[in-house]
C-alpha cells in the first residue's frame, strides 16, 4: 500500500519527439516497400493512359457518347470480375493473380491503342475492366500480408496517398508526353495522333515495369480450397451494407464536381482545373496524415469523424453561393472523404480472419463499385430535377447515415477500435 505521504508519480505525457518515434516505428519494412514501387509504377503508368485515351479516340472521330458507352462497360467489367478475381486469388495466390492482370490489362491496353474499330473497342473495354479489378481486389490483401497489425494503417495512408499523388503527377506528364515525343528527330514526324498512340504505348509499359518488384514478392501461397467470399461472417454481413451506403456518397458528386463549377457557378475550364490540380495535393495530405486522427481518437471513432466532416462539406456545398467559397469547401469535402479510406480497409483487414482476405476485398469491391454505378445514374437524373442543392443534401445525408452505420460495427474485441493505432 503507498504511503499516505508519498502522492503518486504523474502519468508522463510524451513528448513531440517520443510521439514521433512511436508513429516511426510504426512505418511499414521490408518486402512492402517492393509492392509499394510496383504501386508507383502501375498507377503512374495508367494514370497517363487513362488521361489520354478518350483524347486519343476522339482525335480518332468517336464521339462521346461512344465514349461514355466504353467507360459504362469497363465498370460492367470491373463489377464482374470482382467475385473471380478474389476465387483467383485464394486458388493460386496473390503473387500469380497480380502477375496475371498486370499481363493482360496492358496486353488489353496496347490492343485498345492499336485497334481502333468500335466493336473492338467495346469488346476491350469489357476485357480491360475484368482485368484490371484484379490489382484493386488484391490490393487489400496484400498490403496486409506483408505488414504487421500495428503497421496496417500507416501502410494503408501510404498506398491510397502514394496513388492520389501519382495521379496528379500522371495528369502533369500526360499533357505534356505526346508533345515531347513530337520533337525528336525521328525521320517521320509525328502526327499529333500518333503522337499520343505512341504516349499510350510508352505509358503501357511503365505500367509493365510493375511486375519486376512483384517477382520478388513473397505473399501468401495459394490455398488448396476454392473458396467464395465467407458471407457467413458476422463482421462482413454488417460491413458490406456500410460500404455500399458510403459508395452511394463517394460516387454520387464526385463524377459531376467539374460540371459543378463550370455549369452552376460559371467558373472557366482553366480555373477549374487548377482547382482539381490542387484538390490531389489536398488528398494527398489528408491521407498520409489520417493515421495521426486513428491514433489519437480510435480507428472506429476516426472513421466516423471523417464520415461527419464529409458531410458537412457537402452541406456547405449545397448552400454556398461565391466560387471561392465553394473552391474550399470543395477541397476540404475532397481531402475528408479521401482520409477515411486507410481507415475503412484497415478496419476491414483487421477484423477478417487472413484466409478469407481475398474474398471481403473482392465483396468489398464489388459492393462499392456497383453503388457507386447506381450513384452516378442516380445524380445525374437528381441534378436535371432537383438542381444541386437539393441533391447535394441528400447526399449529405446518406453521409451521416454511413457514419452511424460504421460506429455501429464493432462487436466485441476490435483490432483497433479502442486502441491508439
């Protein structure tokens, strides 16, 4: 028993720089820096190829209705190779499933490049989208099987960081990539379609330097069972529902943000780009800095706050009148929304037994691509009808819905809900 002369010591507070070094040792090691520069090098690469292919098609003559209908029918892609793409997965492993996609979504690409015909297109652009969810679906997973518990959230903040500022410096190369090429001293110039053919092919294969880091991957072995996700998993039952509210809000104003600012407050093309420019350095930020928010409130809690923040922007949204207002309020909106994602899979990866990983991230991809196809589609008609205020507060709404139904998941031990992360 203390003495009643002596007090107790007081709880140290940590400081700066014990704070620091406890969030450093924290920071992911070994073999994830090696996915993390395969990351790099497939997101830099499509993010120049996806910039400039409906660049290139028009150049071509298509118009965009045609080229609308190839973007429907590569989310139609997506969405159904999700559930494959997990059995995939757990069949043969992640390294192989990788491998694979990364093969034939740049196989895809160059084929898309090269034939130009509208059926061709089409058929591509179903293969492309099959494909290509095989790095979202086995994205999850194999951040988590190359970290620790502890290390998740700090790696998850780098991967989806890493990504938004490759997107921004892809958009940067991307105007600039088929004039480069125009000025070397070939014997044939260039044409300007050419020029951006060759850009699609160059940007093909970056993206294929990809799978050099993914050889020397050491993920988990291929299970000897074909499984389907386990749906039966009480945690995946609740968070599914979560997710499919929180795509409804992630692909309802996200598609028609630049329409928002050139058709509703009159802004010019050029200011809104520089307004989307700014808006990836924004998220960029706000994810790598989303692990220091779990940290210090709970992942749970954390994941919440965002969910609230977001659809407090959207609110502001609906009700500002200036540009200038509705310019910050848009880069807040953006940077709360991007900073729950590291959040959301870590909550995920924690809570599902890592046997059935490849399969709730297929489900979780799956569910979350096909709300937000119903978004865009629903928003679009909202807007016509109701004008954005109106629409913009519904989605404010479902919001504030997600963020009660995300507090509401955690049943009884939680890797990080009560825990400083």
């Amino acid at each position: 028993m203390m003495h009643p002369h002596i007090s107790a010591q007081p709880r140290r507070i940590p400081s700066l720089k014990m704070r620091y070094r406890l969030w450093l040792a924290k920071v992911p090691r070994g073999q994830f820096w090696l996915f993390f520069t395969a990351a790099i090098l497939f997101n830099f690469g499509f993010s120049i190829f996806f910039f400039l292919f409906n660049l290139y098609l028009l150049d071509l003559g298509r118009t965009e209705r045609m080229l609308g209908l190839i973007g429907s029918l590569m989310a139609v892609g997506s969405i159904l190779g999700t559930i494959p793409v997990g059995i995939l997965a757990q069949r043969f492993g992640l390294r192989l499933t990788l491998t694979g996609g990364i093969v034939l979504v740049v196989s895809f690409s160059v084929l898309r490049t090269c034939i130009v015909s509208e059926p061709a297109q089409l058929g591509l652009a179903v293969l492309t989208g099959l494909t290509l969810c095989s790095w979202a679906v086995c994205l999850s997973p194999s951040v988590a099987g190359l970290t620790t518990e502890q290390e998740r959230p700090v790696a998850f903040s780098f991967m989806f960081g890493s990504g938004i500022a490759i997107g921004g410096i892809g958009g940067f190369v991307a105007g600039r990539l088929p004039g480069w090429l125009r000025e070397l001293p070939l014997t044939v110039p260039l044409t300007s379609t050419h020029a951006t053919g060759a850009a699609l092919l160059l940007a093909s294969a970056v993206a294929a330097l990809a799978l050099i880091p993914i050889s020397r991957l050491s993920l988990r072995s291929a299970s000897p069972h074909v499984r389907l996700p386990n749906f039966s998993n009480p945690f995946l039952l609740r968070f599914l529902p979560a997710m499919a509210i929180w795509g409804l809000v992630t692909g309802s104003f996200s598609p028609f943000a630049n329409v928002y600012f050139v058709h509703h407050f009159g802004l010019s093309m050029k200011s809104t780009g520089v307004v989307f420019s700014f808006s990836h350095l924004v998220q960029f930020l706000a994810v790598l800095s989303a692990p220091l928010l779990f940290r210090w409130v709970g992942l749970v809690s954390g994941i919440m706050m965002t969910q609230l923040a977001t659809a407090a922007a959207l609110m502001s949204l609906a009700t500002v009148h200036s540009a200038t207002q509705a310019t910050w309020i848009y880069w807040a909106y953006m940077g709360f929304q991007c900073m729950n994602e590291p959040g959301i899979y870590s909550l995920l990866m924690g809570r599902i037994p890592a046997h059935e990983h490849n399969g709730a991230s297929a489900a979780t991809f799956f569910v979350g691509a096909a709300s937000q196809s119903i978004a865009s589609v629903t928003m679009g008609a909202a807007i016509v009808r109701f004008g954005y205020p109106s629409a913009l507060g519904v989605i404010a709404g479902l919001a504030v819905l997600a963020a009660f139904v995300f507090r509401r998941l955690p049943q009884g031990s939680l890797l990080y809900a009560n825990t400083s992360i």
